[in-house]
C-alpha cells in the first residue's frame, strides 16, 4: 500500500530440553501468535 507501511516481525525461542520444547513450545508459538493478532487488530482499528 503506498500510503502505508509494512512491519516485519520475527520471534525465535528454542529450549535446550527436547522434553520442555515439546511441551512448551506449541503454547509460545500460540502466544506469539495472539500477540501478533492484538497488533494487527489495533493497527486496524487506529489506520484504518
């Protein structure tokens, strides 16, 4: 769009335990997620 603009946004976690990436790696990637969409979502509400 060329009146607005565009946000890269990246996260990387990693755990040294396999156990704990497995049991606590779905629930970060969910929470990155949600933050991801809160963003989104009040970008939308403010611009749009």
């Amino acid at each position: 769009n060329a009146e607005g603009c565009e946000v890269d946004f990246q996260i990387d976690f990693e755990f040294r335990s396999a156990l704990l990436e497995k049991v606590m790696g779905k629930v970060f990637t969910e929470a990155a997620h949600k933050m991801m969409q809160a963003f989104v979502t009040r970008a939308e509400k403010v611009y749009v």
